[in-house]
C-alpha cells in the first residue's frame, strides 16, 4: 500500500517472510521509486536506553559521534523460529 501510494518504507526486518515475496516488495519499491529500508529496531533495548540516558545526562560528557553494535543474549524461543521466516525456514 505503501509503494502504491508513492511513500517511502522503514520495515522492521524481515521484508517478507520468503524470498519470492522479498523480491516481489524490492521490485515494486524500485518501479514506484521508493526508497525501502529494514532494521532491527533496538530503541527500547535496555543497554541502548542507558547509553542515551547517559549522554542526555552529561555521565559520559561530550559526545560526538555514538556507534553501537548489539546481539542478542540467547538463541530466540522456540515458538518464535516456528512461525519466523529468513534463517528459521
């Protein structure tokens, strides 16, 4: 809906569940020129939010530039890689 209505994308990862869609999303963005991006959203990730609080409270001092790399502490439930796509399928 997004593609057709000319409006940019940020989607949470995955784009679809299998390739054929995947591809079938990509190619549509490109024939609308749309601009489609993924991530992982780690916004509300407890150690992202103690490095913001961090910094908006002046604990770390000047900041000028933060870049963070983050994983996952444990393998995903079981129930999740049941119904997930990508590497689970």
């Amino acid at each position: 809906a997004a593609a057709n209505a000319v409006k940019d994308i940020f989607c949470e990862k995955p784009i679809a569940t299998d390739l054929a869609e995947t591809i079938k999303a990509v190619n549509l963005c490109r024939a609308k020129g749309v601009k489609l991006m993924t991530a992982l959203q780690r916004r509300f990730d407890p150690n992202f939010s103690r490095v913001k609080r961090s910094i908006a409270e002046g604990t770390i001092g000047e900041t000028i530039v933060v870049k963070l790399c983050s994983r996952d502490p444990a393998p995903p439930p079981l129930k999740y890689v049941q119904g997930g796509g990508g590497i689970f399928k």
